[in-house]
C-alpha cells in the first residue's frame, strides 16, 4: 500500500496574528451534536463541488495562527523575532493553506474517496472533531482528524491532524516557521537556511522525478530541523518512489525516533508488510482500528491477509466489508480474483448473482470483463460451472 502524502505545502512569508482572546468553549451536548453533524455534512459535501470556498470561509485563521506561532517563552521575548513577525504581519503566509482542500478535491478527481467517518468530543480539549477518512487503490488509507473551534454559537474549523504526518497541519507550519526564525547562532542559522532551501527545492525535484538528489539532499541536512516528524516524512516520501531499503530503513527511524506513538501506526503497517511480519500488522490493524472505529480498515486488512497468505481472513474480511459497504465495487472485484485463485468458483457464482440483482451490473457485462485476458483471470474462464452458468439466462 502507498499512502498519501497529503500536507507538505510550500511556505514562502508569514503573518503575524492578532492579539489573544479568551477562547470560547462548546458543551457536549445534543444541540451541539446536531449542529457538528450538520456542519460535517455541508464540508463533506462541499469537495465535491469544483468551486467552493467552504474550506476557507470556515476556517479560523486568527485562532491556527495563534498556534502556529506559539513558542516558547524565550524565543517569544526575542526582540529580533518580534521585528521578524512585526515585518510580514501583511505576508502570504496563509494563502497557502487553500492548497490543503485542494489537494484533496485533486485526489477526488483521481478516484479518491472522502467522507466522514465519525465525530466526537474530545473532553481535554472541550472541542468537538471531524474524522474524515481518504482512501484510493493508488493512493491507499489516510484519516483527517478536524478539530472545531466554537464561536457565536457557530462551529469553525481550527486544526487538521493528519494521520500520515503524526501532528496537527498547525505544528507543520509552525516546523517550517521556526526554520524562519532568526538566530544568534550563526551555524543554527546558516542549517535552518539549508532546510528551507531543500524544502523549496523539494517538490520540484519530486515532479522532475530526482527522487536520487532529493534524497542525498535530504540525508545532509543538520541541526534541529532533523529532529522533527516532518522531515522523517518527507524522507519515506522521498524513499518509497525510487528505494525499497531506503524506504524500510526511513519507516525504521520514524519508529525508533517516536516508539510509541499511536499516529505512526499508519505508516508502520508499510514496514511490517514489508517486512513480511504477520502478527505485527494485524495488532497495527486491530489498534488503528479501535483508535479511529473504522469498519473499513477490514478491506485494509483483507488486502494484507491476501498479501500472507492467509486466505480464509481474506476472504472473511472481504465479506464484511462488502456486507457493511455495499456499493464499494473494489472489494466484490478482490473477492472474484480471490475465489478465482483459490478455484472456489461456486463461491463466485454466487457473488456474480448477487452483483447482478443488486442491478449495478448487466450479466453480459461480468461475462465481458471476465472473459477479458487482459484482466488476467486464471481458472474462472475454464470452469464448466462458469461455462453453464455464462449459456443461462
């Protein structure tokens, strides 16, 4: 499985915010309910609309600037950082953040799926949450966790959590705006300014498909920039397109450097497919689904049970997935190959029965497709019980 690298955007300037207010909390209540209900529904829909401005209009930019830019006390007390905010108060740095619903309704056109999953309250925060989840045969699984601010009785959104990153978009922009920040240490400042150069340099070198350069590139660099999540990211980002023990062994130091963080599990099952360790992806499967109660991580799980071996869990878990998400064509397709392998083709017979009640697909249609070589069916096509049943009308 890929997974999808969807919050890296490109930082140029920044905004200074306004001064800090009391903030306002939502109660966990049933009205509120509702209205998050609602409010999900509206932003759910609204990437599926080619203009809108849903996104930006409802985002609280003053309350996200406020943690971006929440440092700690002492570099808050620099007079040279407060001239540095002082300086592009009136910048673009927030104009970049459009690029964030972009880059998903560009996935959306690519065939990706999105929608809610859940939401809920989070009782530390006193906040309510939106967990959307992302998912393409190309692309793979990823979950957006939106967290609400609440203000004149009206939900907003404050935060995103990206699960493939491991931290809120907030503390990604606040990573690259350190980087920005001036120092007296002449050598902290000449490694903050080789991160930014690379991060610039980045995405080009990904489109010209320099997977090579972006990668010496990215192993260069020094200094507190390469203590963060974000550059692990980019670093398996970088290493999967070109290096598959580049890739394990840059999965391998997200996990050692963050052991024991539950946000990593996304990025971990990658390693442990790849590792071929049976047991271990399926506690990472079982884990990440308790944490986001995500029925469909059971395709997920189908998928890798397939890649081992272990074709009654496959098979168990496609099932399911077809039981409880009727209308996903990708898992009944799995299901077919998988039935043609094991040569269960009174198993699929069935299941082509029930494709054609639920009146989604014409029988001439399933013949054409399987009969097609190029779909590369192995044993179906041959089995007399499929023969019979292709002369039945």
């Amino acid at each position: 499985m890929k997974y999808i690298f969807s919050c890296l955007l490109s930082f140029c300037s920044l905004l200074s915010f306004s001064q800090e207010t009391t903030e306002v909390f939502a109660k966990n209540e049933d009205v509120n309910d509702e209205k998050v209900i609602a409010f999900g529904q509206r932003f759910s829909d609204s990437f599926y609309e080619e203009d809108s401005t849903f996104f930006m209009d409802n985002f609280n930019l003053d309350s996200f600037a406020k943690k971006v830019m929440s440092i700690n006390e002492e570099v808050s007390e620099n007079i040279a950082v407060k001239k540095f905010n002082s300086i592009f108060k009136d910048g673009v740095f927030f104009d970049k953040l459009h690029l964030f619903p972009q880059s998903i309704r560009k996935a959306i056109k690519e065939d990706a799926s999105y929608g809610i999953v859940n939401y809920y309250y989070h009782l530390d925060e006193r906040k309510y949450h939106l967990l959307f989840r992302m998912y393409s045969e190309n692309i793979g699984v990823n979950y957006h966790d939106y967290q609400l601010s609440f203000e004149n009785e009206e939900f907003q959104l404050q935060d995103v959590f990206v699960y493939t990153t491991g931290q809120y978009l907030s503390e990604t922009y606040q990573d690259f705006y350190q980087l920005s920040i001036p120092s007296k240490d002449t050598k902290i400042t000449r490694q903050r300014l080789r991160s930014l150069v690379f991060i610039r340099m980045y995405k080009n070198l990904i489109k010209m498909k320099r997977y090579d350069k972006a990668f010496n590139l990215i192993q260069n660099l020094k200094g507190e920039f390469t203590e963060k999540r974000i550059y692990h990211i980019i670093k398996i980002d970088i290493a999967s397109k070109f290096n598959r023990v580049f890739h394990m062994q840059a999965i391998d130091e997200l996990l050692k450097k963050f052991p024991n963080d539950p946000t990593t599990k996304l990025m971990a099952i990658d390693y442990y497919v790849m590792l071929k360790d049976y047991n271990a992806t399926m506690q990472l499967l079982d884990e990440l689904k308790e944490t986001t109660e995500d029925d469909f991580i059971e395709y997920i799980r189908a998928n890798a049970a397939w890649q081992f071996e272990d074709y009654e869990l496959a098979e168990k878990a496609y099932a399911e997935i077809i039981k409880e998400y009727p209308n996903f064509e990708n898992a009944k397709l799995n299901l077919l190959y998988l039935y043609d392998q094991l040569e269960k083709h009174e198993d699929n017979i069935v299941l082509l029965n029930r494709m054609i009640e639920s009146e989604e697909y014409l029988k001439k249609d399933l013949i054409e497709y399987i009969d097609d070589t190029s779909n590369e069916f192995i044993n179906l096509p041959n089995a007399r019980i499929y023969k019979r049943w292709k002369r039945k009308k």
